[in-house]
C-alpha cells in the first residue's frame, strides 16, 4: 500500500511540479524596520486586477539606481528583503516584490501572473519621481532570477532595464526538477516526467538570448546543491553579449552576496557607465 501512495505522491508532484515552484508564506516574519530601514508600503494592481504588495525601500542621499528585486520562491518578502538591506547605503532604491498569492498580495501564483506582477511593479517604478527612467536594476534570486531572465527577454517594460541580475537561478523548470528527481533512489524511475508534464513555456534558458544588449550578471556559489552551478553556466554559454558570469568559491544557495567583496564588485557593476549609472559617472573604486 505505501509503494502505491508513493508513486501516486511521485505522479502527482510531477503533474503540478510548475506549481510546487511556488511556496508562498501569508504571514510577515520581519520588516525592514527592524533592520533600521526605511520603508514605505507600496500598493500595486496587476493587469488581470489582482492587488499586490511590495516594499519601497528608499536610497540613502542622492539615488544612483533603483533595483527591482525579485525573491525565491519560499515564505515571501519579509524573509528575503535581508538579501537587499545592504543597497539602499550604497545608494540604490529598492523595491521588494511580494508576488500574488505571497503575504498581502492577493491571487494564487503561476508563472503567467508572476509576470504581470513584475510588469505592475516596474510600471509603478517608473512613475515615481525619485526613479530615473534606464536605470532600473532587475535582480532576482532563485527562482527569482529564472523570472528575471525571462521577463529581461519578453517583459513590457524591458527597455527600460539598464541591467538583468540572477542569483542562484536555474536554467529551466523540467531540468531542475528532473535533476532533484534523478538525486533519490526513490524518485528515480520518475526523472522523465517533467518532460511530460512540466509547463517550460517560462524557461529561462530559452529567453536569455533576447535579453541582449541589456547587460546580463549571473550569480552562483560554488557549493550550491540546492541549485548546481553548471545551471548559470549553461544560461551564461546561451546569452548574448554584454554578459558576465561570476561563480563564488564557497558560498551556497543565494549565499554569493553575503560577501563583502562580492556587494563591492557588484555596485560597482551596476554603476558603470550606461548600466545603472548615468554616462558622466565613475564607478567606484
């Protein structure tokens, strides 16, 4: 009876695996209060008129860019906004997206939403006087990097992308979850299913050609085996260019950042001249 349950559990994760992609949390842990940060709540409505929250977290003096960050796909933002709480001090506004269906925004996410969520956010960007147009960052980890590669390639307001960040991100959806299926001897038999069942019609792999000329960073620790580094380097050999491929020795999951060095090297990425810095700035030494 149990091997009948669990290759019934095995089937039905397959099936539905795009939407176990997705593990939203309703309740706030923490706000960016608690780590000394301003921040403002910002309403938002999708195009299908689904309301979402997300979190404005203001640059400290003069803004040099602003970053549209775009977290896993675990709890929501108040579990992840610590990735970003370092970039307002370097002069970078932030705004933390809670996609439908994660804390307050409303809605049940997929892959299609997801992306009408991000057009909301950027449209709301781009209508606040403190955000210069072309330089708006888009940075996602996990599976929000795989949702920043595709919408850099296929979202609405793209042009106004002055850089594409992905943290961590998978190269497609079937791939990931035939490799976690292939990894226990339980799941094994099942590895082919995804491929069956799996919706890749969002795979980044197949969008993050279109992403040039944006410039594109990929981001990933050596020692993540929650998502294998071999994933950014099949995306980085599909780009085009600009693009730049950073693997970082010793750090695991969404742990590249957590360096100091790395923060440093990737202001200074994002304030080169024609990305997230206007043309008469220098990045910093």
């Amino acid at each position: 009876m149990r091997g009948v349950q669990f290759v019934s559990w095995v089937t039905l994760l397959a099936s539905g695996c795009t939407q176990t992609f997705f593990q939203p949390q309703r309740v706030l842990i923490a706000t960016p209060e608690s780590a000394g940060l301003r921040y403002e709540t910002v309403p938002l409505r999708a195009a299908d008129d689904v309301e979402l929250f997300a979190w404005f977290l203001p640059a400290r003096g003069e803004p040099r860019a602003t970053v549209l960050f775009l977290h896993g796909n675990a709890e929501n933002l108040s579990t992840h906004f610590a990735n970003v709480a370092w970039m307002p001090a370097e002069g970078f506004n932030v705004l933390a997206l809670d996609y439908r269906g994660y804390g307050a925004s409303q809605g049940t996410p997929s892959l299609a939403g997801v992306q009408l969520d991000i057009d909301a956010a950027m449209r709301t960007l781009l209508a606040r006087p403190e955000v210069e147009p072309k330089r708006v960052v888009l940075f996602g980890q996990s599976l929000g990097g795989a949702l920043a590669i595709y919408y850099g390639a296929h979202g609405r307001y793209r042009a106004s992308l002055s850089a594409v960040v992905a943290d961590s991100a998978f190269s497609d959806y079937r791939s990931i979850t035939r490799e976690k299926l292939a990894g226990f001897f339980l799941t094994w038999p099942f590895q082919w299913l995804p491929w069956l069942t799996v919706d890749d019609d969002y795979s980044p792999i197949a969008a993050v050609g279109a992403i040039s000329p944006i410039p594109l960073l990929l981001l990933h620790g050596d020692r993540d085996t929650v998502v294998p580094f071999h994933h950014s380097q099949k995306l980085f050999e599909r780009a085009g260019a600009p693009k730049d491929l950073w693997i970082v020795p010793g750090a695991g999951h969404i742990q590249a950042l957590q360096d100091d060095a790395v923060r440093r090297r990737l202001t200074g990425f994002l304030l080169r001249p024609g990305q997230g810095a206007p043309s008469t700035s220098e990045p910093p030494a």
